[in-house]
C-alpha cells in the first residue's frame, strides 16, 4: 500500500504542476493515464462502475465524480482532482483541490479550511481511537467556519479494494462507533462546501454538483494507523 500510495502521490503532484489557465481536465485526465502506464499502475477508476476517466476532475461547484473535458480552466478556478490507483494487488486513493491562478478570499478560506480538517481528522486515526472521532474532527472544525459537510459520500476502508468498510462520514458526534487498530488503512476525504450541504447529480448519472452552485473543496489521503500514529501513504 506503501507503494500504491507513493504512485498516487506522485501523480498528482505532477497534474498540480501543470494546473493553470488554459490547461483542460481532458489534458490532465490523459497526463494520468500515461503516468499509470509508466509506473506499471491501473487507474483505479476507469471502469469502476462504468466510470469513463482516470481521473475524477471536479472544478468550482462540483463536489466529486466530474467527467474530464475540453473546457479550459480560468484564472480564479478551483479544481479538485481525486485519484487512485490498484499496485500490486493494492489501492492507493487521495485526492487535492488546487487554485487555478489567483483566488478570491472566500474560495481560498475554502479550501484552507477543507484541508486543515483532513490533516485534524488523519489526527485522529490512532490506535484506540473512535471512528466517529475521525468525522467530527472534520466537521467540528469546518462548520463553525460557515462552510458545510457533504453528506451523501463518505471516506472508506481502504487495501485489496478500493472501498471496504467502514465507511467514514465526514460529520457525527465525537466517542462513537469502532475502536481503531494497528494495521487499519482509510481513506480519509472531507467534501466542503461554502453554501449548503446538499447535492445534486447531473444527467451523465455521475458529476455530483452544490444544490445552491457554490464551490465545494475535497482532500483525501490513504493513512494507516500503526502503533506510532498515523502514516499517510498517498503523501510525496
Ligand atoms: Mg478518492
Ligand atoms: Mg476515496
């Protein structure tokens, strides 16, 4: 899993750094794709369910599952690329929101509050710990900010699959729900919105966008928890 993360990892750092005006999602969609090839890696998501990219690409009020397109992105975008992939008979899946160019004060606070919450909850991924510590790290730090927890998609077990149980929300009272153990591996992902929480599916049956058309932000890393805390795999 260590070294399905450590591809994960280095693949989106390398679409980070492409990310700027004018580049498409089609563009960092193919980047992917050639960068499984190159590392002996399958996309974890082409094919999932009939899920046609290797990349989800979701820009501005899209909350995940987007589908890679022409469309250029502009100065003051927000986009978030989630990713995985199966090595060796082990999935690795993380996922960042990054700025396209220069952003505005709200969009920003945005996505610094969403990843400052995925760094608090991976806090919470020790031995002994409470699942739903996990999830109320998250939301316990993002609402009093006015920004909402998505609710209809969740983080996930994580290891010879992509998603295994238990599936962790991103909201919930803190003490509750499994002990965690040495040797467990998540997949730990905050979907932010700045508006309301709610979600809508497009008609492609997959691009899952804000109710209300505002931005939404997504980080995810896969971490396993061992006897000396947390380790995040899917980090370079
Ligand atoms: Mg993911
Ligand atoms: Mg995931």
């Amino acid at each position: 899993m260590r070294a399905a993360g450590k591809i994960v990892a280095e693949t989106l750092a390398l679409l980070k750094s492409r990310i700027g005006p004018g580049i498409t999602t089609a563009e960092l969609n193919r980047l992917a794709e050639k960068e499984c090839q190159r590392q002996g890696a399958k996309p974890a998501f082409k094919g999932y369910g009939g899920f046609p990219y290797a990349i989800c690409s979701s820009p501005n009020e899209c909350v995940v599952h987007g589908f890679a397109n022409d469309t250029p992105l502009q100065e003051g975008d927000i986009l978030s690329i989630d990713f995985g992939v199966l090595y060796k008979g082990f999935y690795g899946d993380s996922a960042i929101t990054v700025a396209v160019g220069e952003l505005d004060d709200e969009t920003q606070r945005l996505v610094t509050a969403t990843r400052e919450s995925l760094e608090r909850a991976i806090a919470k991924a020790v031995p002994n710990g409470r699942l739903s510590d996990v999830s109320y790290a998250v939301q316990s730090w993002v609402e009093p900010k006015g920004f909402s927890v998505v609710r209809e998609f969740v983080g996930h077990g994580i290891g010879r699959n992509l998603h295994e149980a238990p599936q962790i929300p991103n909201y919930g009272q803190a003490g509750q729900g499994p002990r965690l153990k040495t040797g467990m591996t998540l997949a730990i992902e905050p979907m932010i919105n700045a508006g309301v929480p709610g979600v809508k599916i497009l008609e492609d049956g997959w691009t899952a966008v804000t109710e209300d058309g505002k931005r939404s932000a997504h980080f995810e890393h896969t971490v396993a928890i061992t006897d000396n805390g947390p380790e995040i795999l899917t980090r370079v």
